[in-house]
C-alpha cells in the first residue's frame, strides 16, 4: 500500500498480538485486507514495558495461531524482547503497514473512511485492535505536587537507575505497581507503595503453577455474557510475577524486602502527602482473595481425586509481626522522596474512532467484538468474549471469530463469489479447532 491507495476490503487498526490474529485468519478466509501500525509491530511491547519486564503466564499458555512456542522454553516466562521477536515472527507475510498511524475512522460511502498519515483509505470493513490500554489513568492530585518531583506511569518506567537519585514512591500495587516495587527494592532502592484494593494468588500451588489450576478450573474460559456481577470486568490483575523464574507477591514478603507500605494515596500538597487508613484493609483483602483461589482448588482435588502434592503456603505470604500502626502523613522532602510512579491502570486511546460506539470509559462497545455498526469489529479488548481474552492465552480464539464474522459479512455482501473464499482450501481446518478448543 502506498499513498495512492484508496481502498481495502479490510482495515485492521493495531499490529499487536490481537490485530496479527484476526489478519492471520482473514488471510486463510481469502479476505483482502491491510493491517496499520503507527509505530512497529508490537509496538505497544516494545514501548510502554519496561526493560526486565516478563510475562506472568507461563509460556505453554501463549497461543497465537499456528505458532508452536521454540523448544526449550519449557515453563518459563517470556521475556519483553522475546514477545516482540515472537510477535514480528509471526508477523512474517501478513500485510502489515508500520509507521502508519490513523487519524480518524468515521462511516462514509458503503462502508468506512479511514484517515492516516500516509492518506486516505476506504474500507468494507474496520477491525480495531488497537488503543485499548494505551492511555494512562492518572488521578488528579497528581497536579498538586511539587514541580520538582519527577512524575511518570508505568509504561514510562525502564529501569532503576535510570531514576533520579532519592526514595521512589509507587501508587498503585496491581501487577505493575507490585512488580515495579519489588524490582526497585532488589536494586537498592528506597521504595514506598502507596497500596490498593487488589487479590492476590501464590505463583504455585499443590505443585503446579496457579495458571496451570486456572486454565484447567475453566476460569480462563469464563464467558463475559454469564457474568452476574459488572465489576469484575474492572478488577484489577491479582499481584504476581513471572521475573526470576516466577514468584508469589505480597505485601508481606514486599515489606520483608524493605519496601514500606502505606493506603491509599488519597492527597498531595506540594510536598506534603495524605495517606488513607485503608492499608490493614488492603492487606487482608488480599490474603483472603489467595485464600479463596487455594480453597477453590483444594474442592476441585477432593472431588475429582486427582494425585495432588498436599496444600502449602509460600513463604512469601507469611504474616507480618503485627503492625505498629503507618503513617497518614508524609513530607516528600523529609523521605527524599524524588520519583511519583503512577502505576494506576490504563484505559482505551480511541479518541481517533468518529463511530457513535464508545462508551463513557472510550471503549468501543461490542457484543463478542460485533459493534452495532455493520463492518465495525473489536478485538484484543479485555473481557471480549471471555476472561481469557486480554491476554495471549486467549487471542487466537477471538481473532477466529472476528475473522469468521468479518468473511461472512462478505459473504452476504457479495454473494456466492464470495462464500467460495471463506471455503478456501484449508480454512476450515485452520479455524474450527480454535473455536471449538476454546467452546
């Protein structure tokens, strides 16, 4: 594609894992379509991870389509830079377009137009599959400290000593908040956690690692529509980490390690710092979240019988001699406190898609990656079809059905002539077992 193109039967927005899959299987369905990047492929990888950064599912749960993980990876954790060579591998023959970035997606003509930076392009169909975490959710105290305390989120963070000298504060302990403390605390580094409400669970349990349990506990496959309660869709990723081989986080074993935990962030001042009380909440909180996925487990080998190790604790959860109470106060200045790192989620960057489907939070809305919108497709977003889809576990199941939706659509588009490609030789084969593996 160059810049006198001026159409695709497909645009898919996003070169990461999601948008390569649904392209992988647009390509077995015959389907003409293009995928655009504004960076590289895999961008968001290679530019909001940090350096040590590691996948916390083991690497037999990484299923792209048709990709047989490298021999000798056995159950480790991948690597940031082994996911991007993984991706850009996979990439290999796709019709990918880096360093093309889109402007807007609005309706036009019979179908969509979508501007980039190279041009103007018409499509049947849009796929986005990009900007789903790309937007760092910042609170607004933030404003209120003092200009001279470096502030950045977590997709900025790279390494310890690229920090300026001095105590470093993290807001926020989900997985990247508890994983950014823990490293800096293994460097020497002075760290302070301003904690959450979030669960926890052990690396492994009864002799298998805790995604091992999930996956065959069927949690993974929960679907979204028999989700009773709206806010687990919000919940944030237990604490965990997949960096030195995998291990159990906890505010315990965290606090062990040096780091000194605080509530809430709940005020800034200039230098001085508010504290909620909410700390001795946020620890049980989370003990009994790994209480509960030990529980779950245990049930599940008493009724099937299977051979199991008998239960066990990690030594990372053991309980702290009781406190003598945390501060609700701090003076940034008398801590040297000279780093804020925002690790406080993120959310979708799709102030490019003029389509009347974004929803208060900028998130398309869709039903199994279908918008209303005739030819307007999601893919990669959490919670797309089940609890799984977010992550590379789940990918290739949801790029199949996008893929399937989108060829049918042509199909009654075009008639025959076009039904004739969703039947192309192989096509079937590569699909169906995706679809009925993840049923």
């Amino acid at each position: 594609m160059n810049r006198t193109s001026s159409h695709a039967d497909v645009v898919i927005v996003g070169a990461g894992q999601a948008g390569l899959a649904v392209s992988y299987y647009l390509r077995a369905l015959g389907v003409d379509h293009v995928v655009l990047e504004r960076g590289q492929i895999a961008e968001s990888w290679r530019s909001a991870r940090w350096d040590s950064f590691t996948l916390v599912t083991p690497n037999w749960m990484t299923r792209l389509p048709g990709y047989t993980m490298p021999a000798g990876t056995g159950g480790d954790f991948l690597p940031r830079n082994a996911v991007v060579a993984m991706l850009e591998r996979f990439a290999d023959g796709l019709p990918v377009h880096t360093g093309t970035e889109v402007l807007s997606v609005a309706c036009g003509g019979d179908g969509y137009q979508v501007v980039t930076t190279i041009g103007q392009i018409t499509a049947r169909a849009v796929v986005v599959a990009g900007g789903g975490q790309r937007r760092p959710l910042i609170p607004g105290l933030a404003s209120g400290l003092a200009a001279d305390i470096h502030q950045l989120d977590a997709s900025r963070y790279r390494r310890p000593d690229a920090l300026p000298p001095g105590a470093v504060l993290v807001v926020g302990s989900g997985q990247s908040g508890a994983q950014i403390a823990d490293e800096l605390a293994a460097a020497g580094r002075e760290v302070l956690l301003a904690t959450s409400r979030v669960p926890r669970i052990p690396r492994r349990y009864r002799g298998r690692d805790v995604h091992e349990w999930a996956v065959e506990l069927g949690l993974y496959d929960q679907r979204t529509d028999a989700v009773a309660d709206p806010a687990a869709f919000r919940e944030p990723h237990p604490m965990l980490s997949g960096a030195r081989g995998g291990h159990t986080l906890s505010y315990q074993q965290l606090a062990r390690d040096g780091v000194r935990l605080l509530g809430r962030l709940a005020g800034a001042e200039g230098r001085s710092l508010r504290f909620g009380p909410d700390l001795p909440e946020h620890i049980q909180y989370a003990d009994q979240r790994a209480a509960q996925f030990r529980s779950t487990v245990d049930e599940y080998i008493a009724r099937t019988g299977i051979a199991a190790p008998p239960p066990d604790t990690d030594p990372a959860e053991r309980a702290l001699p009781a406190s003598q109470g945390f501060p609700d106060r701090l003076d940034a200045r008398a801590e040297h406190i000279s780093t804020v790192i925002w690790c406080t989620g993120f959310g979708p960057e799709t102030s490019w898609l003029r389509v009347p489907v974004l929803t208060h939070d900028g998130s398309p809305a869709h039903t199994g990656g279908t918008t209303a919108f005739p030819g307007l497709y999601v893919a990669g977003y959490p919670w797309l079809s089940n609890r799984g889809s977010g992550i590379l576990y789940g990918v290739a199941a949801d790029g199949a059905r996008v893929a399937q939706h989108i060829a049918a659509d042509a199909s009654g588009r075009a008639g025959q002539a076009a039904a004739t490609r969703q039947d192309a030789p192989g096509a079937r084969a590569i699909i169906e077992p995706v679809l009925t593996a993840s049923a």
